[in-house]
C-alpha cells in the first residue's frame, strides 16, 4: 500500500501542473513518471483523488484518444464534460475535439 500511495501522490504532483485548458493521458502521465506500462495505475489514482485534501483536476486527463472514460467517477455523468467545457474545451460526443493540438505532454513540458 505504501508504494501505491507515493506513486498516487507522484501522479497527483503531474497532474496539478497541467495547465488550465489543456489535457493529458493516462499513459502520458505513467511515462514521465518512468513507468509507461502503468497507465491503468494512473486511472486507479484519478479515481481516488477525490479523497485528497488539495484540488487534482483529475478532468484534464482523459485516455489516449482524447476520450472522457472517467466521467462516471465525477459524481454525474456530465461533470467531467462541463469542467473541460469551463475551461474552453470543446467536447463532442464524450471526446475531446483538437485533442491534439490541446495536449500537454509532461515528458516534454517539464
């Protein structure tokens, strides 16, 4: 347990530094952090990031193709939509539209 929670904690410290209206992946995050095959992990720690006591915007990472598949853990199954949309994010069908040109990939960025 004590290795899942330094590693959440590790994707959690990735996940406060994306910027306002942008996205990441999973497997983005999971590479930075030297472990690209535990993209499945990082989902596990957006899920539980609801329980730490500072702000994750969990809502910003989203899968390799730019689509929402964490949404039912956002307490409603349009929450993760409107957060992106909040931030300029232009959603079609629970994906993200110029994911691409959105995307903030924390091996190059920091």
């Amino acid at each position: 347990m004590k290795n899942q929670d330094s590693f959440f904690s590790s994707v959690y410290v990735v996940v406060q530094m994306i910027p306002f209206g942008r996205i990441t992946s999973y497997g983005a995050i999971a590479e930075y952090l030297g472990t690209k095959g535990s993209a499945r992990m990082v989902g596990w720690a957006m899920n539980a990031s609801h329980t730490q006591v500072t702000n994750i915007p969990a809502h910003r990472v989203v899968n390799r193709n730019g689509m929402l598949t964490g949404k039912r853990h956002f307490g409603g199954p349009n929450v993760m939509k409107q957060l992106l949309e909040s931030e300029g994010i232009k959603i079609r069908k629970d994906k993200i539209l110029r994911f691409e040109e959105l995307f903030w990939d924390p091996v190059k960025e920091l």
